[in-house]
C-alpha cells in the first residue's frame, strides 16, 4: 500500500518582501498577500487531493514578525484540513521556537505538534503504520547537532524524519542543527523532510533528503517558482512530486543588447523579453533585467541616462501588462574598456582603490555605513560589497570622463 | 624631446619659414613685433590645435590667406624622430604625425607623442611669460598643487572635477546631521516606519489579555443568565396568580347581580322587532313629511300662475312685432328724406347767398303765387317795353339832326331885309299885337272886374264866419287868423285894380291909327321874308320841337324805367335780394325761391311725421317696457319678448305638470298615513306584550335582559378560564402582588444593567481581537518598511559607489601630494638658493596651504611680499623642479617669453648657468633683448628679425 504525503516547510507567513524598491503603491498589497496565496494554494491542494497527512517542517512563521492574522491563517488553514480529516506533523523552527513569547493560537485536533524533544508519532494509513520523527526548536538557536535523538528506523513500517537544519559545513546560512547527509542515511528513513534552507534541493535521492524550498520567495535571492513536494511512499520507495504554489516569482532575466542603437530598439527588446517571460510563465513575477552583450553603441545610449530613468522607462512600459511584471533591478554587464587617454586618467585611480583593504573599505564608507542611526538598517559589507562597488565606481568614473572628455 | 626644426608654411605674420634649433639651449631674439610670440605660439598651435574661432586665442591665420599651419620636426627620447604636420581644415587644422618608421598617425598618434597632455597642461609647466609668472602670486596650496601636479598626472582636473561632482552628489544623498539628503530622509521614513511598527507589535500584544477578558465575561454572561432566568420564571408565576385573583373576586359579584336582577319577561327578538317598525315608521313619517314637501313646492309653484294677463299681452306683442319693424323701417326712411330734404335745403341757400337764421323767415314767408309771378313779369316786359322805345326815340333823334343838318345848308341862299324895315316890321306885329291887345285888353278889364268883386266879398263874409265863431268860442287864435285871412283877401283884391294899363292900352291905340297900311306894306315885306325865314325858323323850331319833344319822352321813359326798376327792385327786396341782378337771373331766383320754400314745407312736412312715429315707437317701447318691468333696449326688444313669451309659456306647461303631481301626491299622502296607523298598532302590541308603556321603559326593560344574559356568559367564561387552577389565597391583594413582583423586576433590572456592561465590554473585546487579527495595517507597515529599507540600501550603495570614487581621487591626490611635492619642493629650493645666491634656504608650504620663502636667517615670507624679481625666481625655481621632476613622463622643451627682464645681473647669471646645467630639456627662450644672448654660453643664438635672410625659406 501506498502512503502519500505533502512536504512544506519554512512557510514564513505574512513576511514582506525585502529589497525591492519603488514598488508601485497599489500593488503592495498583492506583495503583502503572497504568502498567505501561496500558502492558500497548498491548503487547497490539500483539501482537494486528500493526501494521508502534511508534515510542515518549521519556519511557519517569520519569528521576530509573527503577526496575528498570519496565525489566524495558518489556524484556518488547520482547521479546513482538520474538517476534511488530513492530519499534519508539525515542528516548530529557529524562527518559531517554542521558547517565543507570542501568542499561541490553538490547532485542532488534527494537528500534531513536536515539542522539544525528538519523538515519535505514529499514524496508521490503510493498516500502513507510519512513523514520524521529529522535534521542535525550543528557542531560537540550535546550533548543536540533534541527529542522534532519531532513532535508527525499526523494521516495520514507514519512517519520516523532520528536521530543520542545515547540512553541517554550509556556511551560507546560519547554522541549525547541523547533520551530515550520512547520519540522516544511517538512519535509515524512507523520507527526510527537511526544512530551514528555503532553495529547493535534494541532498540525497532514495532515500530522498529533501528540503522543499519556500512557498513563497521573498527576496530576490530566492528566485523562481517555489512550492512543496506531494511525496508517495510505495514499497518502501519515496517518489515525490514538486507543487508549485508561489503567487509572484523573482527572477533574473539577462538581455543581450549586441546592435542596440536606440532606446526604441532597446524597449522593445526588453518589452519582448519580459512578455515572452509572461506568457510561459503565467504569473507574477519582479525580475532583475541584466544587459549582457553591451557594445559601444549600446553603451553610449545607456550612458545618455542614469539607470533610475532607463528603469522607470522601462517601468512605465510594463506597467499595464498582464500578469503583473515588475522589473526590480537593471544591471549592465559592461566592458569597461574606453580609449588610451581616459584610461590612463583611470588607471591611478582604480589602482590607488585596489589596494584597498577591508578596513580601509570600511573606513572610507563609514559614514554612512557606519552611522548610528543607519548601521541598524544596513548589512554589514562584504568583499563581494566592495567588489561590487568598486565595479561601479569603475562605471562612474568612465561615464563621468566620457561625459568631460 | 627636442624640436629640431620648424617649418612654418604660414602663420601669423611668417610664411615659408624654416627654423632650426638646437637641442640644448635656444635665444630666439628679436625686436619688439618681429615675431617672437608668433614663433612660440606656431610652436603651441600646431602640438595642441589651432584655437577655435571663437576663441579668445588668437588663430594667427595669414592675412595674405595662404596657407596656413606648418611642420614641427623634433626627436622624441619614446618615438624617435617624427614630424608634426598641422595644416588648415577643421576649426583645430588637421593635423599628421609622420613617424620615422613610415608611419603616419593622427590625433591619437599626437595625443601619444604628447604624453596626453592639453595645452593647458603644457603651459602650466613648460610654456611661460613673465605675465604667466606673475599669475603665480594668487594661487594657494590646493591650486598650485594641482597645477604643478597636474604634470604627473594628465587630465588631472578632470579627475578633480569628477571627484567635486562626487562630493556634490554625495552631499545630496547624505550628510552626517542633514535632513534632505536622499539618505537622511529615507532614514528618517524608516525610523518612522520602525515606530509605526513598533505601535503595530504593542497593539498586537493586547490581543491575549483581551482574549483572557473575554473568557472571563463570557463566564459572568452565563452566570448573569442563570439567575434572570430563575427571576424571570418567579416572575410568571406570581404574574398568573395576580392574573386569576380579579377574576375569581368578580365571579362572586357576578353572581350576586344575577341575583338580583327580577325575572322579566321580554319579546323574542323585541328590539329588532320593535326598532324595524320604527325604522319603517320612519321611513313613512320621513316619506310622508318628503311628499308634503313636494305638496308646498308644488303649490308654491301653482301661486305663480296670475300672469295670465302679462302673457296674453306678450301675445299681442307679437303679433304686433311686424308692425314694430315696419315703424321702424319708416321711422328709419324718414329720417333719410329729411336729412335728404335738408340737404336741398342747403344747396338752394347756398345757390341763393343767404342765410338760414336772418333771411330765412322772411324769404318763406314772402308771396310767391303766380300772381306775384306775373307781377314780376309785367314789370320785367314793361321794362323791355321802355327799353325798346328809348331805342326808337334815339333813333329819331338822329334822324332830326341829320334834317337839321339838312336846313342849314338852305338857309344860306336866302336874301335878308334892311335894318330899318326889319326894325319895323319887327316893331309892327308887336305894336299892332299892342293894339289888339289894347282893344282886347280894355274889353276884357270890364269883365274881369265884375268877377274879382264877387269872390273878394265871399272870402271877407267867410273870414266874419270864423271870426264869429273865434269870438263864440272864446278861440281868439282862430279869431286872430280870421283877421289875418280877411286883411290879406282886402291886400289882394286892391292889386287887382290895375289901372294904369288900361290907360296905357288905350294911349296906344290912339298912336299907331293911322300908319297901318304902310306898315302893313313894309311888313308885307320883312313878313315875306320873316316869313321864309320864319317858315324855315319854323321848321328848324318844328325840328327842334321835336327833337326836344323826343328828349322829354326820353327823359320820360327813362323815368318810368327807373321807376319800373324801382318796382323791380322793391318786388325782389320782398325775397330778400338786393339790388338788381340782371334781368335774365330774376326768374331763376323766384323759382329757386320757390323750390326753397318747396322744400321748406316738404321737409316740414317730413320732420312732424318723424316726430309722430318715434312718438309711437316710444310708446310701444314704453309699452313693452312695462309689460316686460324691466328696461329693455330698443334694437332687442322683440328678442326680450320672445325670451319672455317662452320662459312664460315654458312656466304656464309646467304649472299644467305641477297640478297633476300634486294630485297624485295627495294619493300618495293618504296611503302613508294608512300606513303609520298600522305601523303604530303593532308598537302598541309590543308594549303590551313587555307590558310597558314608553318606549324607554321597553329599551330598559331590554338592558335587563341583555345584562343577565352578558353576566350569563361571563360566569361561564370564568369557569372556562379557572378551571384547573389553583384556588388562591384571596385574602392577598393586588398590591401585595404588585410589591412582590416589582422586587424581582429591580433585581432584574440590576442583573440586567451588569449585563449590558459586560454585553458593551464584550463586544469591544471582540472588536478589538477581530480587528487584530484581521489587520493588515501591520503586515503592509512591514512591507513598506521593508521597501524604505531596500530603497535606502540601494541609496547607501549609490553614496559608496561615489564615496569611494571621491576618496580614491583624492588619495590618489595626496599620494601625488606626499610623495611627489615634496620632491619637487626641494628641488625648487635648491634652484631658489642658487638663484638667490644663497639669500633664501628654504620654500616651505604653510599650513594654510601658502608658499612661504625662508631667508639665511631664518625669516619666513609669504611669497606676495617678495620683491618682483624674487617672486618671478622663487616660481621658476618650481617650474623648473617640477619639469625635472617629471622628465621621464614629459620630457617636453621649455619655453620662456622674456621672463627674466626684471632680474638683475647677478641673478641672471646664475639662472643662465642653473639653464646651462639643465641639459634634460630643450629651452627656447624668446628675448628681445640683444645683450640677453651673452648670458649663455652655449646657446644658439637665432635672430628673428633675419632668420629669413639668413636661411631664406626652403620647404
């Protein structure tokens, strides 16, 4: 017999969406929304494929923002799977750990929720017994590894590891419970639902070790169509199915600009890029538009205007297109060769900044980088910071120069 | 580099000129306008472009307008040898670099060759005049540096500009205390996005304690609704119980009335009955009073009926109303004859001029029968008569005269007689007559005298008789005049008695007898001729006589003309014409006389009928007026008597119908009373039956009977209503009950109010939770807040972006600064002592950023309070550090405009010796002062002013 269940994690309802930029007023509200669509899809999904049961692996909300209504949803949510009878496993994640002073809302019945320690529920499905471990966060770091609390996986029946972590060594996020894929392996599980890393990924197939990614992106990091897995255990083998559910995608488009001339001939082929983007993907979508193949012509148009304008130009023709598009970002691929003299007025300079260290990066920018009042809004800088910068000082200097030559 | 030879094609005042130069140190020396500056400025031109036209540079084009530009050959210590070639084309000239490789370059070779370096670049180290050195003075640390540095690096300033164009842009995204910089705004939305948010979270965390309150009251509701409920059934119970105690108190009273009430006996269905005949009673009494009302109205109708009179008088009215009309008509064709008359009337007054008031009487009056016309014509033929003979009369007339004429003419031939004898024939007849007479005469006197006697004595016996009858009467005038008449008659009688001619008579009687036959002779003779002439005398008189004759009947007809015209005129007077018109119009006058008085009568006649038939009309009218007594006028009244004559017929007719009604009325009437009768028979009965008398005793005796069958009912409904209850205490009273009841209801009242309380607080909880959990304020703050924060991230990379240019510059600048100034600075000192032959030691640069001098002793001075001289030495000493210092880069040639003129000797010297040991650069000094060139030892000495006889032009 065959057990199929849904697989979400990292849920972080009524989040904002961060770096995006000018985003027109009316739309805000269809931003502010996404998650809870996103999430209104998987309930739906739900609802209308009746799988055996949900595990939702952390993260459900944004912790130091854990609003009222995102838990009123989530509550709702719960309740409409509890009615159609799907019961859910639920573990709590470093953003909202059970240590959280915040208002709880209580889930029905159908709802069965990890509390610190790693346990194990059990579930029949059609004579199938299943076994579900996991934990939840009992405050908001867990840095030590919580692999040995799983057990190793009896004979009988199916076992389904939760674990909110991430893979120890990967330094690209903060670290959670760290666990090695050969110790989930040791473990010997049909299915690692895992959660905290919102990429969607598979460490290991067959047994998967799956982290289903976000519902919903957030940032323009998390770029693409993201959703859950629908997964199906049969004959002790784990398929699984992804399930797109976000509402708006980021994504990151690059245009080649070879025989640009105009910013007629450029509109169109950025209209023409971002409508084809529309049509096969049918949803919204804020993209970052990268100009590749940027030749002399197209250079001098591009330096015509500053990027803001080339932007709300761009803005404006998009705007009464449908699905909504918005174009977040413009970034230029330039080839930052000019001519003998302005180079060799260049060159001093862009030699002088190279020997750059850190700290003296940090000097330089320090006062607005380190400014009281601004240091709590502003991420501390890394090299790619600076690189980026100087590439950009670098583009400055070579349009200011143009422009005086 | 070196220029080795200048080739200028033309330019400025020069064409086909070729110079050649050495590669250390060159005088170019020439008077004032032989063409120094022209040389050094061919040099700049054709390196760095010609200026454009609208440049403050002169382009020093030739005037003769040849060709323009020329070649700068030189070697260059990177490139070789090359030839610089810049010749007339666009507004900079085109220029050519020729390689010694064979290779030709443009712009970009020459942009190469010169190391980048712009004019200006080149001029601030390499190319300079005295003037040039003098700007020198105003320039502070930050200027000079950058025009002494700007040799290291080439575009210097605009890298100064880029990083000025940093620091402005910088400055409107951010500024350590500022408010409108992009960045200090977004912070400040941020901080208020934070706070907004921040609101948001503590909003939020009342949601548990409201959740908390909510149990609680939610609990106390259901404790509050208990304990109402229990009142609430208490309630009830007693209210049924104070519901039942009237009712049972009123069964006893009930009963007891029934008690006693007689027992009477009634009529089945009494009333109904009773009142149907009554009802039907009335209803003949109302039909009964309703016909006797048509009865009066007929009758009153009937009352009218006297003007039988009236209406047959209207009757004869209309038959006479032909007759109306007809007078009418009359009345009317009068009164055209009239006014037709009147207007004869007129016509003839005006054809006959007179008027109508004065005239008038007396013309109608006047007598105009045929009588009087025949009169009229009497005179008027009489006077034609008259007419006619006093034509005949003139006839005659004239006619004697002619027979006169005639007479004259014989006359003539006739004889007259002597004197004498005409004297006596003359005398004779008369005395002879004398005689006769006398005869006669004497005769006669004795008759005579008989007859006077006689009637003189009746005249005196008359005149006794009045005098006589004066004296009777005592009338003495009469007696008086009686005397008077008989003294006259005596008077009279005695003149008669003339005797004295008598006597006469008979004397001459007595005389002449005698001679009377010789008389008779002569006079014969005068007789015959008296007689012819007398015969024709005779018929001269006849003719005369006639003639006068002829005149009196003239005169005389004419008399009677007049008077026959005075007649006429009179007679016309009577007509009132005066004088007299012509014969012929009289007749027409009478008759229009006549006719006038004609129509006089006629219209007389016509004015009294006019009066006799308005007369009538006016009494028909009048007549009318009082059958109908009421005014009406003339032209309507037939229209009047008609309407009348209907409206009273129309009245007669229905007079006839009211009579027959009334008739059947009268019927009618004895049939309703019949009626009444019986229908008062049967109340009679009915009293009888209830054994009353009056109407109210019967409804009073029904009352009785009614209230026993309501009590009837009533105790029955009672019974129905307490069956199965409970007896009760019928000792409580009402109040009591009401006491009770009212305790419970202000508990209630009070459980009530703590319940609205708790409803009121309820609901505001609810409110308050739902509205938590339904706000989206929150998540949109967080939204926004995140956008803000996304925004000022990108600002505060935009501001890195700049800020890291404009450090980079600048410590590009101070590096250049630190370690390149300082250099040069020694260097100028050095050339400074030497210059100064040791006077000055050291150039140091002030904290403010000026050059200071320092003497051997220690002095410092600012540079602008140097002399002239030293000023000028102290900024070549740095221009020419700086060019050493930067030879590798720019090893360029020198050039001086007459720079040194105010040095004196000694200092000259020792400037032309530090020039002599500077053998890494070409100089090319331009003079016009001769004596300058002995300051060199090894310098190439060019005079401008003969260059072209020297070396003559060869290209």
């Amino acid at each position: 017999m065959d057990v199929r269940f849904l697989h979400t994690a990292d849920l972080h309802l009524d989040t904002p969406f961060k770096g995006v930029t000018h985003f027109p007023e009316e739309k805000l509200a269809e931003l502010r929304e996404s998650t809870f669509q996103a999430f209104s899809t998987f309930i739906q999904y739900a609802l209308e494929t009746k799988p055996d049961f949900i595990v939702i692996v952390g993260d459900i909300y944004d912790g130091a923002h854990r609003s009222l209504r995102a838990q009123l949803k989530f509550q709702e949510g719960m309740e409409a799977l509890a009615e159609a009878e799907i019961p859910v496993f639920l573990s709590y994640g470093n953003h909202d750990h059970l240590k959280g002073t915040w208002t709880r809302f209580d889930l029905p019945e159908n709802v069965t929720v990890f509390r610190e320690e790693v346990v194990r529920k059990r579930i029949t499905v059609r004579g199938e017994t299943v076994n579900i471990f996991g934990f939840s966060y009992p405050e908001r770091h867990v840095r030590e590894s919580m692999i040995d609390a799983y057990p190793v996986a009896e004979t009988d029946g199916i076992h389904i590891g939760l674990l909110h972590g991430s893979v120890e060594g990967d330094e690209s996020h903060a670290v959670y419970a760290p666990f090695t894929k050969e110790a989930l392996l040791a473990k010997r599980y049909h299915y690692w639902a895992l959660g905290h890393i919102h990429k969607r990924q598979a460490l290991h197939e067959n047994p998967p070790i799956v982290y289903p990614g976000n519902l919903q992106g957030r940032h323009r990091n998390e770029q693409g169509m993201k959703g859950f897995y629908e997964v199906t255990i049969e004959n002790g083998k784990a398929t699984r199915q992804f399930v797109p559910a976000s509402s708006i995608v980021f994504d990151t488009l690059s245009i080649s600009c070879a025989g640009v001339e105009h910013a007629g001939d450029w509109l169109a082929i950025c209209e023409e890029a971002l409508s084809h983007y529309q049509a096969k993907h049918h949803v919204a979508a804020i993209v970052a538009l990268e100009m590749v193949d940027i030749d002399e012509q197209a250079a001098a148009l591009f330096r015509q205007s500053n990027r803001e304008e080339w932007l709300s130009v761009l803005r404006e023709v998009m705007q009464k297109k449908s699905p909504f598009i918005w174009v977040n970002e413009l970034t230029y691929a330039h080839s930052l060769k000019t001519n003998d003299a302005i180079q060799s007025m260049m060159n001093p300079v862009f030699d002088t900044m190279e020997q750059w260290t850190t700290e003296q990066w940090e000097d330089v920018l320090q006062d607005v980088y380190q400014h009281t009042r601004s240091i709590p809004y502003l991420e501390r800088l890394t090299n790619e910071d600076f690189e980026a910068i100087q590439t950009e000082v670098k583009r400055n200097l070579m349009t200011e120069l143009i422009e005086r030559g | 580099m070196k220029i080795e030879k200048l080739v200028i094609y033309g330019f400025g005042k020069h064409d086909n000129l070729i110079i050649e130069l050495d590669p250390g140190i060159n005088v170019l020396y020439g008077h004032n306008e032989s063409g120094k500056t022209t040389i050094q400025q061919f040099i700049l031109h054709v390196l760095f472009g010609f200026p454009s036209r609208n440049s403050t540079r002169l382009r020093y084009e030739p005037k003769s307008g040849g060709r323009y530009g020329g070649q700068i050959h030189l070697h260059d210590p990177v490139y070789g040898k090359c030839i610089v070639e810049r010749v007339r084309g666009k507004s900079a000239g085109d220029v050519k670099v020729y390689f010694e490789n064979g290779e030709v370059g443009e712009q970009e070779a020459l942009n190469k060759l010169l190391r980048q370096y712009d004019r200006a670049s080149f001029e601030s180290i390499f190319s300079f005049s005295l003037l040039q050195l003098q700007g020198f003075e105003k320039m502070n640390e930050q200027e000079l540096s950058r025009t002494l540095l700007a040799s290291g690096t080439t575009g210097v300033d605009h890298l100064l500009q880029v990083e000025a164009s940093m620091e402005k842009e910088m400055d409107g995204l951010f500024k350590k205390s500022g408010r409108n910089p992009e960045l200090n705004k977004k912070l400040t939305e941020l901080r208020k996005l934070e706070d907004a948010l921040q609101e948001e979270v503590r909003k939020s965390d009342q949601y548990a304690p409201a959740v908390e309150r909510l149990k609680e009251v939610e609990g106390q509701l259901g404790t509050i609704h208990l304990e109402k409920e229990a009142y609430e059934k208490n309630l009830r119970t007693l209210a049924i119980e104070r519901q039942q105690l009237p009712l049972q108190q009123k069964r006893a009273v009930l009963q007891e009335r029934l008690i006693t009430l007689a027992d009477t006996h009634f009529p089945a269905d009494g009333i109904q009955r009773y009142e149907s005949i009554v009802r039907q009673l009335d209803e003949v009494q109302a039909t009964t009073v309703r016909i006797q009302e048509e009865v009066k109205q007929v009758e009153h109708l009937l009352d009218e009926r006297a003007d039988q009179e009236k209406l047959l008088t209207l009757e004869q009215f209309i038959e006479r109303e032909s007759e109306w009309h007809r007078s009418l008509s009359a009345l009317a064709s009068l009164k055209m004859d009239r006014e037709q008359l009147i207007e004869q009337e007129n016509q003839l007054r005006v054809r006959l001029g007179i008027q109508m008031d004065e005239e008038g009487t007396e013309l109608l009056t006047a007598d105009v029968s045929i009588r009087k016309e025949e009169e009229l014509y009497e005179l008027l033929e009489s006077l034609k008569d008259f007419h006619r003979e006093i034509d005949i009369i003139e006839r005659k007339q004239a006619e004697l005269q002619e027979e006169i004429a005639r007479m004259e003419e014989r006359k003539q031939y006739v004889t007259k007689p002597s004197e004498k004898d005409m004297q006596q024939a003359e005398q004779w007849p008369k005395i002879r007559q004398q005689l006769a007479e006398a005869k006669a005469y004497v005769m006669i006197h004795d008759q005579q005298e008989n007859n006077f006697k006689t009637i003189l004595f009746s005249l005196l016996a008359f005149m006794l008789l009045i005098a006589g009858y004066g004296i009777l009467s005592k009338q003495y005038g009469i007696l008086f005049i009686a005397v008077l008449g008989a003294f006259a008659a005596f008077v009279w009688s005695k003149r008669q008695k003339t005797n004295e001619q008598v006597k006469k008579a008979k004397q001459l009687l007595t005389h002449y007898e005698g001679q009377e036959s010789e008389m008779e002779a002569v006079f014969e003779r005068v007789r015959l001729y008296d007689e012819e002439k007398e015969n024709h005398e005779e018929r001269h008189g006849n003719i005369e006589m006639d003639s006068r004759n002829l005149a009196t009947s003239a005169r005389e007809i004419e008399e009677k003309i007049h008077q026959t015209e005075w007649s006429l005129q009179s007679f016309l007077a009577q007509y009132g014409i005066d004088g007299l018109p012509s014969a012929t119009i009289i007749p027409e006058l009478f008759r229009m006389i006549r006719a006038l008085q004609e129509v006089m009568r006629q219209l007389g006649h016509t004015e009294e009928r006019y009066q006799q038939l308005s007369i009538d009309i006016q009494q028909k009218h009048e007549e009318v007026e009082q059958a109908l007594q009421q005014a009406v006028p003339k032209e309507a009244l037939y229209e009047w008597v008609r309407k009348e004559y209907k409206i009273m017929t129309t009245k007669a007719r229905q007079q006839q119908t009211a009579i027959e009604k009334k008739q059947q009325l009268e019927k009618e009437l004895k049939e309703k009373e019949a009626l009444t009768t019986l229908l008062q028979e049967q109340i009679e009965r009915l009293f009888k039956e209830t054994a009353v008398e009056t109407e109210e005793a019967y409804y009073h005796a029904h009352q009785i009977e009614q209230e026993k069958l309501r009590i009837d009912r009533q105790l029955e409904e009672l019974a129905a209503q307490l069956i199965g209850q409970p007896a009760i205490d019928l000792s409580l009273t009402d109040e009591q009950f009401e006491n009770m009841m009212e305790e419970i209801k202000e508990s209630m009242a009070t459980l009530n109010q703590q319940q609205k309380v708790l409803v009121e607080e309820k609901a505001i909880l609810l409110n308050q939770t739902n509205a938590l959990l339904s706000d989206e304020a929150s998540s949109q703050l967080q939204q926004q807040f995140e956008m803000a924060r996304a925004q000022f991230i990108a600002l505060a990379k935009k501001w890195a972006a700049k800020k890291a240019l404009a450090s980079a510059i600048q410590q590009m600048m101070n590096d250049l600064k630190e370690k390149k100034f300082p250099a040069v600075l020694k260097e100028a000192e050095r050339l400074f002592n030497r210059l100064t032959n040791g006077r000055y030691d050291a150039m140091i640069m002030t904290e403010e950023g000026y050059f200071e001098v320092v003497s051997k002793s220690g002095m410092r001075f600012p540079i602008i309070e140097l002399s002239q001289a030293t000023k000028e030495q102290a900024y070549i000493s740095l221009r020419l550090a700086l060019a050493a210092s930067i030879v590798e880069t720019a090893p360029f040639p020198i050039m001086m405009d007459d720079p040194f003129v105010h040095f004196d000797e000694q200092r000259l010297s020792h400037m032309s010796h530090i020039i002599d040991g500077f053998t890494t650069h070409q100089f090319i000094y331009f003079t016009c002062q001769e004596s300058m060139k002995n300051n060199w030892h090894e310098a190439t000495t060019i005079k401008v002013s003969t260059i072209r006889n020297n070396q003559g032009a060869n290209v």
